[in-house]
C-alpha cells in the first residue's frame, strides 16, 4: 500500500493544501506514494518556524550539532538497504548505485559532524608583520546567516539533499527543503532519521510546493541564502529575482574528456562506458563529449561501441543492472529527439534505441554538427559524442567555447601537459587520468558559467552559508 506524506513544519507533518500528487516509478510507472504540497499560506508558516527555530538553534554547543549529524550518519548506516531500495523505486536508479549513494550520504554526515565542532572558531589572520597591528589581536569568525532555503533534484534524491542541510546544519542554520517534485519520499524519510537523531522542531522543514510557492519562499526577506541544484533555466531565474542574496548555483553541464593517450585499453573502455551511462547519463558530471586524440580514435570508437552494445536496460530493482529507466517519458522523448535532429543534420548513430515510453540504451554519435542542440546542451541521457582531435588545443578550444564549465577530465601522464590543461580549461574542476564523475564529498564541488557559482562540499558549503564578521581588539595601556 502506498504512502501519502505531508509537509513537515516545525516537526509536525500537516496535509497541504497545495493539492494532491501521485509519485510513480519510472520502471512500472505504478503509484508509489503521494504527497500534498504546500500553498503559499504554509510556506510563510514554515518561514516563520524556521526563522524563530534559528534564533535558538545558532547558539546551540557545537558539540551538539555534531551529535546530530553524527547520529543521523549512523541511523542512515542502519537502515541502508530499506532507503536504498527507496531511491531505485521512486528514482529509477540501479539498486548497486542506489547503495553507493547510501553510503556516501553516511560519509557526508559524519563529515558535517566533524566539521561542526569547528565550524564557529575563531581564525587568525596572518598580518605579515603590519607595524600597525602591534597591540592588536585580529581575529575572524564565520557566523550562520539563518534560514537557507534547498532546492534539490531528482538524480541524487539523498546525497545531494545531504549537501545542503549538512552544511546548514552544521554551521547552525535552519533549512526549508524544497525536494524535487518525482522523489520526495526520501526527504521525508531523512526528516524522519534526522528528527530521531535529535534535530529540533523547525530546523529542517520539508515543504513541496509549486512553483510560484518556491518562488515566494525564494524572494522572502527572511530567507537568507538560497541553495539550488537542478537546470540552468530554474537556477538563473531564481537568481534573477534576488540579486542582493547569498545563492549558491549548481546547474550540471555537457561534460567532456579529452583522452590523448591509453595505457590500459580494457581499463580505460570500463572507466568511461561507466562515465557515460551511469544512471543513464542522468548526471551532472556524466561524460557526454569524448575527445580522442586521433591515432586512438578508431580502436576507441570500436571498443565503445562493443561494449555500449553490450549494455541493456533491465528493472532497477536487479543487482545486476546498469541501465533502468529515464525518469520520465518527457525526459526521454527530448533526448531522443536531439539525438535524431544530430542524425538529420549529419551525425552517425552508432548504437542506441528508443522504447518508448523511458528507455534509451547506451548511444555513441560521431560527426555531430557543433551547431547541434545535443554538442551544445546537457543531455542528461545515456549519450556519448565522440570526436577526434590532432593537437590537444583543438578540444581545449571547444570546451572553453561551450556555454558550461563544470568537470572536465583527461587521460595523459605527461605533468607538463598536465599542468598547461590545468591552466587553461574554464571549468570548475580538472580530473586527471580518471573520468568527470569522480567526487570525493568533502571535496570543493561547483563550476563556471553555465554551470552556476558557489562551491559544494561540506566545509565550503558552510562558508557560503556563513558570514564573515572580523573582530579587531586593542590592548588599552593602564
């Protein structure tokens, strides 16, 4: 029997009045729950709560804040399998990717913890020997700004929900999270574990809403900071509408590797049929443009078609499945859609199918116009363009021309190279001799551009949900 879920203000879970929706699994497309959404009345409420929570939730110890976030890492341990299995239904994602996702939220909290308990200290600037601060004790402090309002999307309906209240939490603010509107349950489910770990009422409410209802909170004076994660479009609209707020923008991209030398062919064809097609290519970070350096080009071309061929989408709920579903019939028209305007304007479609009404399989492309909407946009789809090139300025040049700047990644061992690609590519991170969708949590996450501003990652999430305030002392002589 499915659930239906309310939104959660100040700790208790009250029936929207924002209307009743249907959650559906993008394999079986049955009913998997149902949530109500917040009108506009409720949202202001859950402001107003979360406003008042904050100004006693700041000055909580730090130690206790840590014990939250330590204390939900070890319930979501705990429960991993039951929130794991969540995720494939409502997202559609691979039951063994679901897992990893799990574990990586357990990994973030317990690094929110740790960050906590320092998250308010007093820092020490290095002066430099200034002869006027003789007598003088500088110091700096980052202090939470308040209520931070969470805009999340569907592909990580944990982990990337774990990056903004973390670090809200952590650096002592209180959150109002507005989940995507296709995976809401496991919100829910972590305001449950985050309430048993001991999170005060109000600290983090659960609000889906509409759009316009998203768009009040955004632009309430009393919301402080915004942080969203999902398409370009959303994110610098939002923007648009409050130039003067803190905000934080996590837009994806079309992300490339340039491959200028293979050591490992079997290992290589592995790492980057996983970069392209991971969660259907429904990743920020995914890899869409392959450049080759062109002695390469026709052996890579061969191996990834072979294996991509080899690659079929089967139900989400199997531990051996790699591919499911898109997470919906919209998504996957639109992408095949780009996929056959490539063909008509030029481009060879190597492999991949359409079944309607979600399902592509793995899709390699060559000779695809730089004109065309799939080179120049974010497919989000199990897409891979692939594109020889003979001097390594030749892909340089076209990513940096491209409208995103998120991951970029490259094969090659030379350190000098290395360095000048380092040097020279516009995007937000370099990954070398691995693929774009490597992160380490903790890391800075965040790009250029398209791609939005702001960086990711617990503790440089904190700072960008934190003020900071300098205190300069004088020693007054007797």
């Amino acid at each position: 029997m499915s659930t239906t879920r309310h939104p959660v203000i100040n700790g208790k879970e009250t029936e929207g009045a924002g209307g009743l929706y249907e959650i559906r699994s993008p394999f079986s497309n049955k009913v998997i729950g149902s949530v109500t959404y917040a009108d506009s009345v409720q949202m202001r409420s859950a402001i107003e709560n979360s406003e008042k929570a904050f100004q006693s939730f700041r000055s909580e110890p730090s130690a206790r804040r840590s014990r939250i976030l330590q204390g939900t890492s070890e319930l979501i341990a705990e429960r991993k399998e039951e929130i794991a299995k969540l995720i494939t239904i409502e997202s559609g994602k691979p039951i063994t990717y679901s897992r990893i996702e799990v574990d990586r939220a357990v990994f973030t909290f317990a690094a929110g913890a740790k960050a906590a308990l320092h998250a308010n200290n007093d820092i020490a600037p290095d002066l430099l020997g200034a002869p006027n601060a003789v007598g003088r004790n500088v110091m700096y402090r980052y202090f939470p700004t308040g209520v931070i309002a969470a805009i999340t999307p569907f592909n990580f309906p944990l982990n990337l929900v774990v990056h903004k209240v973390a670090p809200a939490i952590a650096s002592g603010n209180t959150v109002i999270l507005k989940p995507a509107p296709q995976t809401p349950l496991t919100s829910f489910l972590l305001s449950d574990i985050m309430q048993e770990a001991g999170l005060p009422d109000g600290a983090l409410n659960v609000v889906p809403c509409e759009n316009d209802v998203a768009e009040a909170m955004v632009t309430d004076e009393r919301v402080k900071v915004l942080s969203f994660t999902g398409s370009a479009a959303v994110g610098w609209k939002l923007k648009s509408l409050v130039p003067k707020k803190k905000v934080t923008l996590e837009l994806g991209g079309n992300g490339s590797m340039i491959v200028d030398e293979v050591k490992n062919w079997d290992s290589i064809i592995k790492e980057l049929t996983v970069a392209a097609y991971y969660y259907v290519g429904q990743v920020c970070i995914s890899l869409q443009n392959l450049y080759v350096k062109r002695n390469l080009y026709d052996e890579m071309l061969d191996r990834m078609v072979r294996d991509s061929e080899d690659i079929s989408a089967n139900d989400p709920m199997n531990d051996k499945t790699l591919l499911g579903p898109m997470i919906s019939d919209a998504a996957a028209k639109k992408s095949w859609q780009w996929i056959t305007e490539a063909r008509s304007t030029g481009a060879t479609i190597h492999c991949g199918e359409f079944t309607p009404p979600n399902f592509i399989t793995p899709t390699i492309l060559t000779d695809v116009p730089e004109s065309a909407t799939i080179f120049k946009e974010e497919a989000f789809a199990p897409v891979l363009l692939m594109i020889p090139y003979d001097d390594i300025s030749e892909p340089i040049g076209k990513i940096n021309s491209g409208r995103y700047g998120l991951h970029a990644s490259l094969y090659l061992s030379d350190p000098k190279t290395i360095e000048s690609v380092y040097e020279q590519l516009e995007v937000g991170g370099l990954i070398v001799n691995d693929t774009n969708i490597f992160r380490i949590d903790t890391m800075p996450y965040g790009g250029i551009k398209d791609s939005g501003f702001g960086r990711e990652g617990i503790e440089f999430a904190m700072r960008e949900m934190s003020e900071m305030k300098v205190k300069v002392a004088r020693t007054l002589s007797p």
